[in-house]
C-alpha cells in the first residue's frame, strides 16, 4: 500500500499542478477555465465512501483525499474522483464502464502483459476516468499501485503521489506548448516572440545530432556562394525557395545520421544529380523487394498480388519539387507550389496510394525545427540509457 507522504508534500504537488492550470487558463479562459481542487475531506465523509466500498481506502489516497476531495479536469481533461464519487453516483459509473471496455475490449492483452486481474471488484478501485488504483497486490506493482487505462501510456506506478509526479511532468510539457507554442521545450523560450535565427538552427541541430548520435559527429559546410546561388536559381527557372536559399548559404550541404534529414544536398549536388538518382534507384530496389515478397505471399496462399505501382522515377516527375535531402531510399523535396518539404515516397509501401501521399512538417525552417525536437528526445533517451 502506499505509504502517508504528509500535507506538507501534497500540498506542494497540487501547487505545482495549479501553477500550471493558471498558466494554461492565462492563455486560454475559455476552454481552459481555471478549477481549483475541491476542499480536503471530512473523517465522516472518508468514512462514509468506506462503508460504501466495502473495504478501508489505501492510506496514501487516503490522506490525499484529506487535502483535495477531488478535483474537476485535473490533468485538463479528467476528473479526479472524491469521496461523494466513489461507489455512488454517474461519475462512478463512467469510469466503473471505462475499466470495464478497457480490460475487456481494446486492453486485455495490455492488462495480461501487466498482469492486471480482471475480476473488477477485488482488483481495481478507480480513482479517477480511465485511472485506477490496484487495491491487492500483482507481479507488476503491490496495492496502491496506479494504473492508466489509456494505452497509449501504459504501466504502473506504485502509488498516487509517483503517479502524480509523472502527470506534472506531462501536464508542464503540453503547457509549455500551449503557452510557449511549439519547439519551445527545445529552445527554452517561445520562439514565435524570439525566432532562432537559420545559423542558430542548424548549429543546434550540429549539437543535438552529437548527443542523439555521438559516434557520428555532424559537421557543416561552407555556405555557397551568392553567385552560385543564383546561378541554381536560374537552372530552377525562379523556383529556389528562399529559407532553401538561406540554408545552402549557410551550410553548402550536410550529412547527418538522422533519417528525418539525412544528406542535404548541395548546390552542386542539386544541379548534378548524381546523390538524388542514386537515391532513387535505391527506392526503387526496396519497393521492388517489397511488393516481390507480396506477390511471393500471395502466390502461397492463392490470393491475387497487389497491382504493380508506377516505377519511382516516374512518380517523381509528376511532382513540382526541388531535391533537397536524400537517406538511404528516402526522397525529399520542396514543393515549389507551397515551399513546403515533403517525403516524397512514403507512399512506397502502401499498394494503391497514388497520387503520392506525403508527410510535411512546413517549409525548409518549421522542418529544421521539427528535427530539433526529434533529435532533443533521442539524446535524452540515450542520455537516460547511459544513466541506467
């Protein structure tokens, strides 16, 4: 069971998560209206939801309760449940009914993996929707231990204030964003207010790559020269879009591990063309190996292959782009009718997608930055490997 942490530590994780709900509601009142936790528990009503349930709540959530009796969209979008909720009441049952759909519907084999019960009543006392507390103990976590029924951030945390701590961190990221807007987290101000400049951008991009893949350092290139700038600009017939323009003035080029970026080609790469064909070839050869296996499978088992798709080259020259990166396969271009950088075969192993369906994160600055953000959670995931 979770042990008692003491007033003095819940109050300061509800000011911490308050802190933030002024923050968003700051930012955005309507549809972030600030709600206050509710006023701690009474002994009678703790007693009261005990007789209830039928059983004595964990000591931890106990003393919670004693200082917030719940709290209204708590994480934004949740209520978490207080004593006049448990066991009684359509909060109550909206969540008994989450638990329910989660463990027989969309998580079993979530919940085998975890080794949750599924006998509803002795395993899980939910504590807020789709949150719930273990109330015996399993392979994965002792009573007390907190549980999320949403997938998509599973586990389990021994106890409330664990389970809290975790949602802050959470709750001050998606603040952040909403406050600060996006890229923030990376560049520790709100950058609509403060834009990095492109230098700032690819020398940050040079230093998170060394973090995300310190075996493969990044190094630029000279900038190109205002004369060979133009002189592309020309072969392109105007087509040069400037923040492509600003980048290879830069850094004439750059190699780099990360998919997402890969090898940025160079002025005299985009005219000569040898790195965009090369890449194209090898496009084709994986899609050809792609669809060999389908057509394999389906021989096996009788069925009609997948249609051939149009070869890559073809593909590629019933799109308005200018080459700017390539990686192993992947092609990315810029979309002379919006300047925005697309990866222009993602479609390869979806049989049917054509016209190409592409992934775009904006023009060549918005997709620098977006790598930013990539490359800052590789080298912390790598930095809390090496912690490990």
């Amino acid at each position: 069971m979770g042990e008692p942490a003491g007033d003095e530590v819940w109050r300061q994780i509800l000011d911490d998560l308050l802190e933030q709900h002024r923050r968003r509601a700051a930012a955005d009142p309507e549809r972030h209206p600030l709600i206050q936790p509710a006023a701690g528990a009474t002994e009678q009503q703790l007693r009261d939801a005990e007789n209830r349930l039928g059983f004595r709540l964990d000591p931890q959530y106990r003393e919670f309760l004693s200082i917030a009796n719940g709290w209204d969209r708590y994480d934004f979008f949740s209520d978490l449940l207080g004593t006049g909720d448990l066991g009684i009441g359509p909060r109550w049952d909206e969540a008994v009914e989450s638990l329910h759909w989660f463990v027989d519907d969309i998580g079993p084999e979530t919940a085998r993996n975890l080794a949750i019960p599924d006998d509803y009543a002795s395993s899980y006392l939910p504590i807020a929707d789709r949150l719930c507390m273990l109330l015996r103990d399993t392979a994965q976590g002792p009573a007390g231990s907190i549980f999320s029924l949403y997938v998509d951030w599973g586990g389990i945390w021994p106890d409330l204030y664990s389970y809290l701590l975790a949602e802050l961190r959470q709750i001050v990221y998606f603040t952040d964003q909403a406050v600060l807007g996006p890229h923030s987290e990376t560049w520790g101000r709100d950058i609509r207010i403060d834009p990095p400049r492109f230098t700032d951008i690819i020398n940050r991009i040079i230093d998170l790559s060394d973090a995300a893949y310190p075996s493969q350092p990044v190094r630029p290139n000279p900038g190109a020269a205002r004369a060979s700038l133009d002189e592309l600009d020309a072969d392109l017939a105007g087509a040069l879009h400037p923040e492509h323009r600003e980048l290879l003035s830069i850094t004439d080029g750059l190699c780099t591990p990360e998919p997402m970026l890969g090898h940025v080609l160079s002025v005299d790469d985009i005219r000569e063309g040898t790195h965009w064909h090369n890449a194209l070839t090898r496009a084709q050869t994986i899609e050809n190996d792609y669809f060999g296996d389908l057509a394999e499978e389906a021989a096996r088992e009788g069925e009609r292959p997948p249609p051939p798709k149009p070869l890559v080259l073809e593909r590629i020259l019933e799109l308005p782009i200018v080459p700017f990166s390539v990686y192993d396969g992947r092609v990315y271009g810029i979309d002379t009718r919006t300047g925005k950088v697309r990866e222009l075969l993602d479609d390869a192993f979806i049989p049917g997608a054509f016209p190409a369906y592409a992934i775009s994160y904006g023009t060549v600055r918005e997709h620098l930055l977006t790598i930013c953000d990539h490359l800052r959670g590789l080298g912390l995931a790598n930095h809390e490997s090496d912690s490990e």
